[in-house]
C-alpha cells in the first residue's frame, strides 16, 4: 500500500471523532495550524516526528496508529515483520567480503537476477574475471550470461537451470505474452539478446513455454551440471538462500554434489585462496543524484515521457530532477525508482544520497503482505508449504539435512542425517515434534562426537541466552525455552558449564547475518567427517530452518553415500 493523500481524510477523520478543531489538535501535536492544514487537505506528508505527535495528541490505540501509519506511506513503521526485516540487515559490503573468503562458489544475487558479489572459485567455475570480463550489472544477469556461448557451452543441463529461473519470473508476474508483462530491466535485456544472439532468445522462448511457475514455498535447490574448458565435469547443489530481505539480496551457494567436485573446489581454494572481486561501493556511476536518477533511466532505455507517465509525474518535473533544479519528495524519488524497476540496492543508493531514510526493498514487501510497488507490482501474496510437503522436500535431499521449526524443534531428518546423528533415536518428548534445537545439540552424544563442539556451539546458540544458561529466569523468554534450560541444568548441568565456557572463550558481538560453521564428526568407525554447517530459512514464508551440512572430506562422503 502506497502513501497517498489518503492521510488528509483520515486526520480530519480521526481529530472529528476525538472532538477537537483544528486549533485544538495544533496546539495539542505542538505544530502549527497552517501545517495541520496542509495535513489534512493532502498538499503536504506528515514526517514520522509529526504522526508521532498526531497520535500521542489524538490518544490513538494501536489500529489507529497503524491505520494513519500507512496512509502515510510509512509501512516499515507500521509492521513488525518490516521492523525485523531491517534489524537484521546487513551491510552489503560487509556481505562481499564474507563471500570473498568462502571455501565454497558463492554469489550474492539482487531482485534483478545480476550478480552483485562473487568468490574468487565462482571466477574458476566461470573460468573468467566476472569483474573484468562482464563489468557492468546488466551483463551479470543471469539471463544474460545464460545467452553467451562461453555459458551455453559450460552449463550442460541449461534447459533445467534456465527453466528453474524462468518459472521464478513468471511467479514474479513476468508474462512475456502480454503487452506490457515484462519489466523494463528484463525488456531491455531480451531485446539487446535478440539483436546479437537470435539464436539464444529463440531458446529461452522455448524454454519458457515449458518451463512451469515457480511453486511458492518450496525450497530453491538446483542441479547444476558444469563441464569446464577442459572437458572436466562438475555437479553442484546450488541453494537459493536470504541474505538480507530489507535490500532483496540473496546469496547462491554452489555446494559440491559428488566427491569429484568437492576435491575440485578444495583443490582450487587452496591453490588461489579466499579472493574475490565485488561491486559494492559504488551503485552507480554517477555521485550526485541527478547523475543517477538519468544514468537509472538511461540503463533501461526509458524517455522522459514514459517513466513520468509510469512515476505519476510531469515529464517536467523528471527534467528538472535530473538536471538538479528541483530535488524530489521521498515519495517521488520511489515513485520514480520503482517505475525504473531498480533493485532494494540501486533504491536505496538514491535515498541515501537524496538524504532520506532507506526503504525495504519490494521482495520484502511483499513477504510482509503489502503489494508489490515496483519489480515486483502485480506479484501475488507469498504463501508457505505445509508439514508433508516440508518434509518430502527434506528427504529428497542427498546432503545430511535437518529440519526445525518456529519452536526450535528438530522435527525430522533426512536419511543422511539420521544414519549420521542417530536422529531417530531420540524420541520427541510429549506434545513436541522433537527435541529442541538446544537438547539435541547438547545431548553427550554430540558433544563427544563434535570435536569442534565449542566453536559450533558460538556460531549457532546466542549468547543472549546467558543468562538463562547461568540460572537467571528472563520474563521476556518463552517459559517452554527456560523450560529446556532447566531441564539440561537437571539432567546434564556440565553441558551448560560446557557452552558458558566456550562463550567466556569468545565473547560474540552482533548476531552474525549468515550462521555457517564447520562441523568436524567422529563417525562410528572413528574416521574424522568434516561438514560444511548453514543454518537458514527454508524458505521466506514459513517459520522454519533448514540445517544442512554439506560434506567437505572424503569421510563425510562415504557416510552421505551410504546413506542414500
């Protein structure tokens, strides 16, 4: 829901019911009365200092507030989800450099589908500088790079992957058989590929008449099948996973899927070590805002006519924004940078240099039940899976999985995860799905098996929770997670001094974005397993994580194997 002068009505609504005149609500809000007046007949926004005081003034209730919060446009205010969704930002640039040191491919990818940041092993895989070779965003886009022959040649199930990719567009709203159906971004791409590849648009147009609709909820795995220059095969898992909802950045992981692949990659680490290259200081080439506000129109070829025609706006005003002698509203600069179809990035490069507070990006506002505003408009409500689909998608993993849900209840395990952690012999306790994260992870069995045990222990558990660990009962904590506590205090106190002692260790600052560790395993034969840990959603809708340990040694791949 777009801010409109929607709050006009709605102030001269709220202050007749609570029986003030204009005078009155002024001098109680502590603003001036032209203000209020302006308010009120739609010709000026209220900031959010200003619905502050109309609301402290007017003695709101909580869906008062929240009603005149998004008549003025201020929905991140107006929704906890959104609230979170910024509290666990993260910094892109902290993010590159995290991926900079990955032992595995990894890519950070925008709502546009173009790769932001990469590793120095996707440069490997690529077999090419992506930062040298494909420089600018546009020619990082996955479509894109799909339709160079150096691609083509390399990825030999591209009809899977491409098709994977087209039925998320189409979930995306994207409808290439209608006039208007695809996105400025997107257009401007398959008309550069029809001009220099007709052969590869002719592809894709095969491919998306096959290629069925992304099914919302389920996890985004995908075989990727790779044969270098040459002539070497690899196999990888590549798993979609949220980075950072409040920019719409995504990493891609590409996980060894045979042995073969995972020697590959470790050989390759070793010999050119955790380097990469990343485009994350600059969004545009231009400083100044009027430079990126024409520099953004010009990289979808848009007229001045159309994106006033699309933004709400007079071509004139569009003029004068991009030569500086007018400076946009916050709610025009959106306007204008959704009707150009920018990424949650590109979006907030402009409010910041614009002086505005930064805005979810639109991925994030739909996974919060608003409409989509701009690369996603017209985007239906996102919905989750239920508890049989979630767990027919945990068993058809290969890798060692686990699935927990909003109560941190480990409530299944995939074939490789049980033969592994004996997951099965572990009843869940009475009215559970299993047991919590914490017992599981706590129980004498994993810690003498986890030989990393501590070092797993700082990465996944908060150290948030000390205080309960150390006896201290927390009001604001669910009774069933003291209720845990107490019960590993009863059963095995030396677990809890275990865990106090590794974070005494190595204190934690902010809560890390991404929860990665390494795992090394004794197996029943006493060969030492070495596992890649994530933990992460499992998908944006449903309260649930996926805990998957990807093996990373020739041990861990004897186990995964027999399991299957």
């Amino acid at each position: 829901m777009r801010g409109t002068a929607a709050w006009g009505p709605l102030i001269r609504q709220l202050r007749s019911a609570a029986g003030l005149t204009q005078s009155q609500l002024a001098r109680a809000a502590g603003i001036g009365l032209d203000s209020l007046r302006s308010y009120e007949g739609g010709r000026r926004r209220p900031a959010r200092a200003v619905i502050d005081a109309l609301t402290s003034a007017l003695e709101l209730g909580p869906a008062e507030e929240r009603q005149l919060l998004l008549a003025c446009g201020e929905e991140v205010a107006a929704s906890p989800l959104l609230r979170a969704i910024g509290d666990f930002r993260a910094e892109f640039a902290v993010m590159a450099e995290e991926v900079a040191a990955y032992e595995w491919v990894s890519l950070i990818i925008n709502e546009r589908h173009e790769i932001r940041a990469w590793n120095g092993l996707a440069n490997a895989v690529a077999e090419m500088d992506l930062g040298v070779d494909l420089p600018t965003l546009f020619e990082r886009n996955i479509l894109w790079m799909a339709s160079l022959p150096h691609f083509e040649a390399r990825l030999t199930n591209w009809e899977e992957l491409i098709g994977s990719l087209i039925g998320v567009l189409k979930r995306e709203n994207v409808r290439v058989e209608e006039p208007g159906g695809i996105p400025p971004y997107l257009q401007v791409l398959i008309d550069r590929v029809g001009i220099e590849r007709p052969h590869a648009l002719q592809r894709f147009f095969t491919t998306w008449l096959v290629s069925p609709e992304f099914v919302e909820g389920v996890r985004q795995t995908h075989p990727i099948r790779w044969r270098l220059g040459d002539g070497t095969e690899l196999s990888f898992c590549g798993i979609y996973r949220d980075w950072s909802l409040f920019d719409g950045t995504f990493a891609f992981d590409w996980m060894a899927a045979d042995r073969e692949t995972s020697s590959w990659v470790a050989e390759q680490f070793s010999g050119t070590g955790p380097r990469g290259w990343a485009n994350h200081l600059n969004e545009f080439i231009a400083q100044d805002l009027p430079g990126m506000l024409q520099e953004a129109r010009l990289d979808v070829k848009m007229s001045r006519r159309v994106l006033a025609e699309r933004a709400g706006i007079s071509e004139d005003s569009v003029y004068k924004y991009e030569t500086g002698e007018r400076h946009p509203r916050r709610e025009t600069l959106l306007a204008i940078a959704r009707a150009l179809t920018l990424d949650g990035l590109r979006i907030n490069a402009l409010t910041r240099t614009a002086g505005y507070d930064e805005e979810p990006s639109d991925f994030a506002r739909v996974l919060a039940g608003y409409e989509g505003a701009g690369i996603f408009q017209g985007r239906e409500a996102m919905t989750g899976r239920t508890r049989a689909q979630l767990h027919a998608e945990l068993q058809a993993l290969a890798h060692p999985c686990f699935l927990v849900n909003a109560r941190c209840e480990v409530e299944g395990a995939n074939r490789a995860g049980d033969a592994i952690t004996r997951y099965s012999s572990r009843p869940a306790p009475a009215g559970r799905e299993g047991p919590h994260l914490l017992q599981f992870f706590m129980s004498p069995f994993f810690r003498e098996r986890l030989l990393n045990w501590k070092e797993v222990a700082r990465a996944i558990v908060p150290q948030s929770l000390r205080p309960l660990v150390l006896g201290y009962r927390d009001e604001k904590r669910p009774g069933y997670l003291a209720d845990v506590i107490g019960m590993l205090r009863r059963e095995d106190p030396r677990a809890l001094r275990d865990l106090d002692g590794a974070w005494a260790q190595h204190p934690s600052g902010p809560t890390p974005r991404r929860i990665i560790t390494p795992l090394e395993w004794v197996g029943d034969d006493g060969r030492l397993m070495k596992f890649q840990c994530f933990i992460n959603s499992w998908n944006a809708f449903d309260p649930c994580w996926a805990v998957d340990w990807h093996p990373m040694n020739d041990a861990a791949w004897d186990a995964t194997e027999a399991a299957r």
